[in-house]
C-alpha cells in the first residue's frame, strides 16, 4: 500500500498566492508554504485565512506543498477576507476616539447572519467610567457578552481561552482603540505596529498592514485592520435581516400583532410599546430603523433603475 501523502491543515497567513499551511506531519506540528492549484482559479475561488485545507506535495522545492481541497466554510467576511472565524473580538474604546455605535451595530449584524459569536470589548475604560458603565449595561441588555479593558486593568489571556477555546478569533474594529496593543500584549509577541489617535481627525491611524493567524492555546486569534467605514449594502444584506442584529427587537418582535410589521413607526407594535417602557435602547432601536430604511429604500431605487 502507497503511503498517503496528503495532510490536512489551516491556513495562517497568505502573500503574493503562496499561503502559510499548519498541519501535523509525523505527530508533529509544523508549518509548509503552499501554492494553490490552478483549478480553484478556474471555478473562481481564492483560498482565504482560516481556510481548512488538504495539501499535497507540489513536487517544486520551492514551494513544497500545492493546496488540494478546501473544506466548506462555517463563516466567511470579506473585510479583510477570513473564513472559519467562530468569534469576532469587537473591539471600540470609550473615549479618544469616541465609540462608533453606528459601525459596533454594523458589525454585530454581519456576525448574527454569518454564524459568528460576537465579544464587545471596551477599552479605555478608565477614562471615562461613566459612559463604561452605560456602554456595558446597553450591550448586556441587549444579550451581547461585553468584556472591559484599561491600561490598569487589561484583559489577560485566561480572559479569553475559555471564549476561544480551539476556535479562531478576530480582533475588529477601528484604528487607534487598543486592538493591535491588546492582540500583541495577549500573544506575548509584538506581531502588528502600533498607532496613536490622530490629534487633527480625532481617529486612529491605520496601522495593521496584513492579517495573519496566531496560534492561542488549542485556537487562533488574529488582527483585522482598522476602518472606520462599513457598507451593510456591499455586504449583501437585505433589510429583512437587519433584525439578527438586534436580539433584543427580534425577541420581543415575535409578539407583535402584525405579520408584516417593519418595527419602526407602526401604531400598536410592541416594538414601540417596548420602546416606551424603556425595554429598548434609544440609541439601539433609532440605529434599527437607519439600517432598516436605508437597505429598504436602496432596493427600492434599485427595482426603479431596473425599470429606466
């Protein structure tokens, strides 16, 4: 009987189409630069970080191994493109920048529609405790886990092997909040330049140039770069989905007396009546029907534009 020489692995780090494969060779871990084969490019498929390959021997000794199968992704985001993720560290200060909530509300709706868990965290929580306290008490509410961070207190890894466990992890968000600080403080390593908050603009700087995986106990966490911009369009959702980014409406949302209520100026919703009560976060549900009305309305100028 042959010797099977294909190995199974994750992809940590791509440049210029030669990819980075982890793998376990002779109970082993070690690592293999890999090409990927031509027919993936035919079917118009890139491998991605995260990827869970089978990899082969190219037969070139300059790059050793050829990327033969990719296993069928659990999630995928396209900025910066990563797949498997299991977990998005969502990271945004309380002060210096001022929190973007438009932009955290954003990214908690692309993890609730591509299966991923997210963690807010908070840094900078020493500046201001007030708006940390609020911040955390609006998201917990909510039904979101929020974890706090400050120079006094900065989160350790015993914070999150037990929320990784053997997952892969990404920290997102803007520049100039904490995340490359925090990412490197957690590995040990200093594995992405660090910035400061530009006094002019009152944002970070970008600072992250690739991404790249590192291993975390049995899992991987890995930075994102920072951006300050995020188009809900672009990523394809529709307005009937806005709702998996709002746990909280779409609990209550199940309640409300009408089949085909939008949640946003109906009289008689229990949207609205929550909304009243104080169940509901101002901010939160206004942020609702800004995504709600935006994606609602671009399908229909787009249906008008089919017609001209």
């Amino acid at each position: 009987m042959s010797e099977d020489k294909t190995f199974r692995g994750v992809i940590t780090k791509g440049v210029g189409g030669v990819y980075t494969v982890r793998f376990v060779k002779d109970n082993n871990l070690t690592s293999a630069q890999c090409a990927a084969r031509g027919a993936f490019r035919l079917k118009g498929i890139k491998p991605a970080i995260g990827d869970r390959v089978a990899i082969v021997p190219s037969g070139d000794p300059d790059v050793e191994y050829v990327i033969d199968d990719i296993e069928e992704r659990t999630s995928f985001i396209a900025r910066p493109p990563v797949a498997n993720l299991s977990i998005m560290l969502l990271t945004f200060s309380v002060t210096n920048p001022a929190p973007d909530l438009t932009l955290l509300d954003k990214m908690l709706l692309i993890c609730g529609l591509n299966n991923i868990k997210p963690v807010i965290i908070f840094t900078k929580s020493d500046l201001n405790t007030g708006d940390s306290e609020r911040l955390c008490s609006v998201y917990t509410k909510a039904g979101y886990e929020v974890l706090v961070s400050s120079p006094q207190n900065a989160l350790t890894k015993s914070d999150l092997r037990d929320i990784i466990g053997d997952g892969i992890a990404a920290f997102a968000g803007p520049s100039g909040v904490g995340k490359s600080t925090l990412c490197n403080s957690l590995l040990g390593i200093d594995i992405m330049q660090t910035g400061e908050v530009s006094s002019k603009i009152k944002r970070g700087r970008h600072t992250t140039r690739h991404v790249e995986l590192h291993e975390f106990f049995e899992g991987f966490i890995c930075d994102t770069p920072g951006f300050t911009s995020l188009s809900l369009e672009e990523q394809g959702i529709d307005y009937r989905d806005v709702l998996y980014g709002y746990p909280e409406i779409n609990a209550l949302a199940t309640g409300c007396r009408f089949d085909d209520c939008s949640h946003r100026k109906e009289d008689g919703c229990v949207i609205r009546q929550a909304l009243a009560e104080g169940k509901i976060d101002q901010g939160r549900f206004e942020r609702y029907v800004s995504f709600y009305t935006e994606l609602y309305d671009n399908r229909n100028n787009y249906k008008i534009r089919r017609k001209q």
